[in-house]
C-alpha cells in the first residue's frame, strides 16, 4: 500500500506509456485464462475491477497527504542543514558545546581517536571550514563515486551544498548543486529536477521526467567532452591543417543532462533501444535518488565513511558479476577478502585532505 | 528522508546488529582520512555529528506520523477489501450496476473481450464466487510463484483471503491467510508478523523480526516434509524392518516457518554462513512486502494478470543470470522471445478455472 518516491523507478520503467502498448499482447492474457471463465465469473471480476478504482482514490488522496508530510519534516531539517552548510563552508565556527558529543555509542572506535587527540592544538595554518566535503561523500558512495572521474574532481572540490526541494506544481523534487567560484564554470548553481506523475493506476507506478541545466563551461573546460586533433594533409599539395574533433566524455556533470525519452519515436524504438534507454533513465533516477535520500541527510556518514557499515549488503549484492553464491558454502576465503578489499575501496579513495 | 518499510531488508540487513561490530573493522577509515585530518576539522565533524543527531529526532517523529497515515488509510481501503472478500467466496452476488465498468481506458482489450459476450449466458451449472482467486493470485507473482509447488497447490485452492493489519505495541506488521475446509490442516488462519524496529540511526535502518505460526498438519499431510521408507536388514539374521526418515521439502507454507537469527550464536557464524542467513531473511521478508503492498491492495490485477505489465521490468533485471545487457543492441531477436516466453510462464500456469 506504500507508495513513495523510492525504488519508483527501479521497480516501473519511466517508460512505461510507451512499452505498454506493446506488452499488452505478451503478458496476462496468453493462458486465456480470464477469457475462458464463466460468465458470471466474469461479472464478479469486473466487480472487483470497479471495487479497486474506488481505493486507487484513497490512494490518491493519501499520495497527497504523503507529500505533505514528507515538505513539513523537510522544513523541520532545513535550519539543521543550514547550519551543516555554514560549518563545512567556515562560515560559523561551532562552540565547544557543539562540538561535545554526547550519544557516542554508535561511533565509539571514532570517539577514541578523537579523545586521545582531544588536546591536539589546532594547526598553524588553521584550514577553513571542511575542504572537499560534498565531493568526499559523492566519493564515499559506491555507486556514486563510479560517475566521478579524476577530471571531475577539481571542479566537484568547489561543491559547497547539495539542497533538496519539494515541487509545488507537480510530484516530484529538485536538486540544487551550489558551488564556489571555480575555473571550470561561471555558474553558482546547478540543478536538476525530477517530476513525477503517477499514473494513477496501480500503487506506485509513476511516470517520471528528469531536467537538467545547462553548464556554461569556461573555454577549454568542457569536462563532457574530450577534443581530439587530427593532422589532415590535402592529397596532391603538401598543404596540412588541423582538425579538432570534440568526442564526449564520461562526467559526472553528465547528471546534468538526462537522457531524454523520446516522444513520439518510442514506439519505432526497437526493444534493446528501449531497454537501453529504459537502463539509462532507471540508472539516472538511481543516482538523484541516493542524492536526495542518502546524501543529502546523512552528509557527515558519508563523509567519515560510517553510512558505508549500512550499505555493505546493498552494495555486496548489487555490484556483483552475477555468480550467486547464496548456496555457496565453500572455503573460498580467498574471495572473501577480495570482496572486502572492494568494500574498501571508495573509502580508500577518499582524497588528502588539502587546503582549499 | 523518505522512511517507509518498502524495500527495508532489500537495503538493510537484518543481521546489521550482528555484522557491525565485524564491519568496523573494514569499513569507514581504513584510509585514516579522518584521523588524518587537522584537530580544527576533526571538531567541526563533530559538530556535524550532533547536528544530524538533532534531525534523526525529528525522524522518529516523521516515522510516526507515517504509521498512523498508513494505519488511516488502512481502515478506508478495509470495508473495500472485505466487499472482494465476499465476492470472491461467493457470498454476496454483485449487482450488475457494481459490475458495470466505467474507467475502461487501461483494460481496453479485456474490456472488448468482456463486452462480444455480454449476452452470454451463465453456466447451466453456476460457478461459486471466484474459484482459485487467491491461488491464481500468488502463482501470478513471478517470485511467490516459484515458492509454490505443485503439492501446495491443493491447500492453497482453500485460501479465501489475505488481510494486512498493522502491530499496535512494534512497527511492523501483520499477515493472516484464511482459509476454508481442507484435507491438509484443521487451522483457518495462518499469521506471519514482521516486527521492525528502526534503530534510530541512519534513516531506513531497520531490524526485523519474523514471526510464524504452526501448522498443525492432518496425518500424512504435512507438505513440510517427504518421507522416505527404506527397509533395513539385521546383519546375521534375516529380520527386515521399514525405517521411515522425513526429510525437509521444499514448500510454500515455509514462509510461516521463517529464518531465525540466532541470538548469541550470530557471533559464531562465519563469513558465509552471515551471507546465507541473511539472503534467507532478505528473501522471507520480500516475499511479506510483495504480499502486503502488491498481492492484498491489487489482488484483482494479480488475478487477471495486469499487474505484470507492470512487473515486466523488474522481473527482466532481476530474473536474469547475472549477463547484463545494458550495452547490447546486436539482433539476438530469439533471446528476446526466450525472455518474453519467460514473462508469460506464470500466467500460462495459472489453474484451470475447477468448481471448488
């Protein structure tokens, strides 16, 4: 009966509209089952069918109530994300009383650390703020981190917030990049926004549609895209000139411009294009999703690595090959440790921690 | 943000209270980056930590809001779900006024079906309500019908509701499968209870507990079992005796029998024997949340299969062998028929429409 943003778009393809009219005729039908049963078999059916569109009203209504539930706790978290941001920007130094930590069950080993050096004194060249906060959580995420190449990084460094809002003219969300002044791109914030539409049908089957922004990209800053050079020589002369091709790149900034499910062409997409397009929106709503539910309220797990202790059996069985090895109860204790050296590895990755 | 019990062992194990203290070790700072950093920053983390502290509080409240939107919406769908019921079992008779369909925009197909026969008659001798409802519902499931075997079948015919309460004293909530006279068990209610508790740190985090039921089986009934007869000779002499052995068989009615975490003996399980019991209660609890958000509110669409149309994608991704083919627009067209002839299996299975 739940229904909520999550796994919408892992559990419904975006494009749905589209696929449906052709899997009409593959699925629900092909037994004949329905068709074979009674008449008045069939009439108590339709009976049901008519019971089912009276409660797809309720749930309509309790989407609604949802929603606002789910802006009026937002608003609650805002000043507490504010004041995260001001923290991590330099722009507050917290008090000692804030910095006190009371409930230290759950990070003991951390707390340790911390108390051993608790009369460390600050540097000599104090660092402003927390350098390469929202790029260390970005990086911290396993699925995340996949999108972030090494290009990436000098401009992600200037990330300062990722903020979450509500629509108000539609379902769906909005997520503001904001960044410092960087030599990649003039722009201060870059958005992306998720709409969605539930197809009142049948639970939590939802129609979504992502935008992007355009990023104006400084000269020669274009992270999607690599230039190649090419040496062309004009056949007969000896006359050469130089072409430059531009080939696109993989970026996170990519993020920033969706795939796109087109409107009318869909239904002359073969099936590998629609899957294809089907794998890329899923992929695309994926990773706004973990953004909005996992890094944006857990920034600081992120960042120390602790939200990793939740996502070990997540990430165990998503981003294996495909061997299943739920049977599996052999000493291949060789293969335990490559796995969690796996685990490790976006922690390991996290970057020196070097002033801005 | 979001916080709801979809999806909740999918993301989480419920074996986290067990593994984390082996986690520890492994995940979050085998890079030293935190202890690495500046006592100014590491102060500031702090603070961060307490900010998100503050914000879980408001968490739990949201939680808690939820569950009573949840058990709101519960009681208006309720005298909706009792009216199925007793169609289904046949002890109300529609009028023709409830079995006329309006809203036929999504079922054209079976709507036109319905519509050459209208003037069929009923059958000379009249079907009971709807025979096999609830077991052509789960066989319809492409995971819950791999569970039933051609012995559960049967009893299943005998299911004549699922009712969906949510607990009072936990979150979580209760599954009762009803059931009328059969050859198999004496009990008319089978329960299967998830208990979750959220541990109140990192959002969804859950830990959940499964409850069952016993059966109490008729004589030489008992599907949870096979017994196995051998005949034994006494060595020397050349007495014979029948030994009989049951050995554990494969069923669905195991799903009132779940997994167990072992409370003090979780600490003594390997690597290995962690992931298979956790893949048990992944796989248990699954089959709990299709059954309580997919099979109860949409049991009709199970019935005639509609509701696959709107599986198809999930059950492509995670039906498959593990070969993704994301990237894959070569023309293997007979794979494609292989995979849609697998979409179309559980709805070829469904029963033959049998007078009960």
């Amino acid at each position: 009966m739940e229904n909520t943003t999550e796994n919408i778009f892992a559990n419904n393809p975006a494009l749905l509209n589209a696929i449906q009219g052709r899997l009409g005729s593959l699925v629900g039908r092909p037994s004949g089952y329905i068709e074979s049963l009674p008449a008045e078999v069939k009439r108590r059916i339709n009976a049901l069918k008519n019971i089912q569109s009276e409660q797809l009203k309720y749930e309509k209504e309790y989407r609604a109530e949802l929603a606002e539930l789910e802006k009026k706790y937002l608003k609650k978290y805002q000043p507490l994300f504010e004041k995260r941001s001001s923290i991590v920007n330099g722009n507050v130094e917290p008090t000692d009383a804030e910095c006190e930590r009371e409930d230290s069950d759950m990070d003991e080993d951390v707390e340790e650390k911390v108390e051993e050096k608790k009369e460390e004194k600050p540097s000599a060249d104090p660092v402003k703020g927390i350098p390469e906060f929202w790029l260390t959580c970005l990086k911290t995420n396993p699925i995340i981190s996949e999108l972030i190449t090494e290009r990436d990084e000098e401009p992600l460094k200037a990330l300062t917030d990722i903020k979450l809002e509500y629509l108000d003219d539609s379902d769906g969300f909005k997520l503001s990049f904001f960044f410092d002044k960087n030599e990649y791109f003039p722009d201060t914030v870059l958005t992306k926004i998720y709409r969605l539409e539930n197809t009142g049908d049948y639970g939590n089957i939802i129609d979504g549609k992502a935008e992007g922004c355009d990023i104006h990209w400084n000269e020669g800053k274009n992270l999607t895209v690599t230039v190649e050079t090419k040496k062309q020589r004009r056949k007969g002369t000896n006359q050469t000139r130089i072409i430059k091709r531009t080939i696109p790149a993989e970026t996170f900034f990519s993020f920033f411009n969706p795939p796109v499910i087109p409107e009318d062409e869909a239904l002359e997409m073969d099936e590998d294009e629609m899957q294809e397009l089907d794998s890329k929106l899923e992929a695309d709503y994926e990773v706004g999703e973990i953004i909005k539910d996992k890094i944006i309220p857990y920034a600081v797990d992120w960042f120390t690595g602790k939200a990793l202790e939740f996502e070990e059996a997540d990430f165990d069985s998503d981003e294996y090959d495909g061997y299943d090895d739920e049977e599996d109860d052999d000493d291949d204790d060789d293969d335990d440790d490559a796995d969690n050296a796996k685990i490790n590895e976006p922690a390991a990755q996290t970057p020196e921690c070097k002033q801005q």
